[in-house]
C-alpha cells in the first residue's frame, strides 16, 4: 500500500482538462512544499512534470500544473493530447525517518 | 545533454547480491544527488535512497537500511547501488535519477532484475 493516495484512473476528452489529486498527512503533503509529479509512458522511465508543488521543469509545456491545498495535492493537465496519455506519480518528501514517499499511480485515458 | 546510463538487466538466485551501476554525463556529476528508485512490474514508485556524489553520504530509506549499500566513483561520474540478500519480491526495474534533496529530474533507463532460482 502506498503511502500517498491516488486514484487508480482518471481520464479527459480531447482538448478538455483533467486533475490528478495525491492525498497524504500533515506528515508529508501537508507538511511540506515538495510535491513532485512525474509522468511515465509504458515501458520508459518516469519524466518530471512537477517540483516543488507547482514548479515547472524547463521544457514541460504549460498545460501542466501543479497547486496543494492542506494534505492533498493535485496535478492539472489543461488541453489534453493524445500524448498525455500515461501514469502520473505524486512525490512528497515526509521526514527524516521515511524521506521520499510515492503515491500509487494514475493512469490517465485521453479519450 | 544530461545522461544517465545504468548497467544491464541481471538474472540473480535468491540470496544472492545485486550491483547496478549508472554512469552519468552532460553535467558536474559531483553537483547533483543520486537517487536510486524501484518499480516492481504493473506496480507503482518506491523510494530506495540517494548517495550526495561530493561527500559519498547516503540517505536509506528505513525499509533498505541494513540490506543496501549506495556508492560512488567520482573520477568515472558512476554510482553503483547494492543490494543483497535477494529475494523474488527484489525482481522490479532499478532506475537511478539525478536530483535535488526530494524530486528527481532526470532519470537512467533502468536495469531489470529478475530473482529466481
């Protein structure tokens, strides 16, 4: 079991936009701004979309975005293409005990 | 371009060791930290622990304390992750990735490691 909590799935039409939340404690998410969100396409290795909750890597377009409310971060992807199609993991540094937890994915349906 | 290229798939047999090494290029490998991450097949992320290429120390994640072992060679920007006593739930795809204290920016391609008797 994951420590961070994600939908197993979530999917968006063409062009429409879809969010991805990443619930955890006040250990984790809600202690702290180091939220990552990484993407992953079947058989390759997992890209950075998002650090630092909301902080966009040079490159990744701007249809991705990340904010946080309290325990539950959420992924937004805007304009969806046909190649956003992918897993989504959420990331949070929780401690000095535990460190990084993942949570268990999403896999996003572009329809 | 920044690259991380780790060794190739393994086979191992249950108790065994695992070394898996992940040469890295295109930037100051002793500026960036090393994660090493792990998917099991069809399954999610999991957290092993990083090595700060400069000093050589390491952060273990509690589940991997006592069973891992990160390292570095700074003269060829390789960083090797070991990891013994196997068992078949260790049969998952390594990944090393560069990265800041908590996110990881850029990732190797993984090395597939399958434990069996």
């Amino acid at each position: 079991q994951s420590a961070l909590a994600q939908p197993p799935s979530a999917s968006g039409s063409l062009g429409q936009s879809v969010t991805i939340s990443c619930t955890g404690t006040s250990s984790d998410v809600g202690a702290y701004d180091y939220v990552s969100w990484y993407q992953q396409h079947p058989g390759k290795a997992p890209k950075l979309m998002i650090s630092e909750v909301s902080k966009r890597p040079s490159g990744v377009p701007d249809r991705f975005s990340g904010s946080k409310s309290g325990n539950t971060a959420s992924l937004t992807v805007s304009g969806l293409q046909a190649e956003d199609e992918a897993d989504y993991y959420c990331s949070s540094y929780a401690g000095s005990n535990n460190f990084v937890v993942f949570g268990g994915g999403t896999k996003l349906t572009v329809l | 371009q920044v690259q991380l290229v780790q060794s190739g798939a393994e086979v191992k047999k249950p108790g065994a060791s695992l070394r898996v090494s992940c040469k890295a290029s295109g930037y100051t490998f002793t500026d960036f930290y090393i994660h090493w991450v792990r998917q099991a097949p069809g399954q999610g992320l999991e957290w092993m622990g990083r090595i700060n290429p400069n000093s050589g120390g390491t952060i273990y994640a509690q589940k991997f304390r006592g069973s891992v072992t990160m390292a570095r060679d700074t003269s060829i920007s390789t960083a090797y992750m070991e990891l013994s006593s196997l068992t078949s739930d260790d049969t998952v795809v390594y990944y090393c990735a560069r990265g800041g204290h908590y996110y990881f920016d850029f990732w190797g391609q993984g090395t597939l490691v399958t434990v069996s008797s």
